[in-house]
C-alpha cells in the first residue's frame, strides 16, 4: 500500500510540474476589460488530451 502511494505522489508531481510549464500557451484565449479577467485555456486542453490519448493507448496496448 505505501509503493501505491509513492507512485500516486510521484504522478502528481510529474503532473504539476508539466501544468507549470505548459499552464498558458500560445492560443490560449485571454480576455481582459477593466476589473475583469477570463481564460480560455484552448490549446492548452487540447495538448493535454493528446497527451493523455497517448499514455492510454501505450497502457491499453501492454493490457
């Protein structure tokens, strides 16, 4: 049970640091008008769908 939980703080981990330099990409829709400010993260969702399609196809190919 402790390994599990190594891993799972591992992943998150590796998580936050991809989300940190990924967090606002090019594309990415920013609206700002006086006292308010609305994000749009566009490509920034589609990059981290593609990712997670990958690393699910690789799993589901060794299952």
């Amino acid at each position: 049970m402790g390994k599990l939980f190594i891993v799972i703080g591992i992943l998150f981990v590796i998580i936050g640091l991809v989300w940190t330099f990924i967090g606002k990409l090019p594309g990415d829709i920013v609206i700002k008008k006086g006292n308010f400010t609305m994000y749009f993260p566009i490509v920034t969702s589609i990059v981290i769908s593609i990712i997670l399609s990958i690393i699910f196809f690789i799993f589901g190919r060794f299952r």
